[in-house]
C-alpha cells in the first residue's frame, strides 16, 4: 500500500508554498475517464505564476487536489484506487 497523498484545496497561496519538484494533481477530471484537468511537477519558484495560469485556465482553481511526492507515487495510488477490492 502506498503513502497517501496530501489532499488540500488547490488556491494560490498553496501553489507558491508548495516544495518544487512535487506531483500535483487536481480532482477534477475530463469527462468520465480517470484523466485529471491538471497534473504537473510543481515548477521552481519562477515558474510558479505561469503555472498558476494553467490552474486557473483548467477551473481547477478552488477546487480539491491531491500532492504527491513523485509522478510514479500518483501512479500507483492510482492503480490501488482502480483495482477491485479484494474480500477476505
């Protein structure tokens, strides 16, 4: 099983905040596939307001994301998440 992500309401303030390098992902998703509106690394300090652009390009300004540490880490959360729950 994996570490969970940090989930936060995705506004500014926290963009700037957040530690370059980590794996964004927004909540909300394209139609009914399992493709998020944004997913990016979290750019260096000034690439931050372009990045902010897209989020808000995107409306996934405001709204539930999810941090985590690598793009493989999102990847595997998100496999566990799909799979069926095993009964035992």
């Amino acid at each position: 099983m994996t570490t969970q992500p940090m989930s936060v309401k995705l506004i500014k303030k926290i963009l700037l905040a957040m530690p370059e390098g980590a794996y964004l992902v927004s909540n909300c998703f394209q139609g009914f596939t399992t493709a998020s509106v944004f997913e990016e690394i979290v750019a260096p300090p000034e690439g931050r307001e372009e990045q902010w652009k897209r989020v808000v390009a995107v409306r996934a300004a405001g709204r539930l994301c999810r941090v985590f540490a690598t793009p493989q880490d999102y990847q595997t959360w998100l496999q566990e998440v799909l799979s069926p729950q095993v009964k035992g």
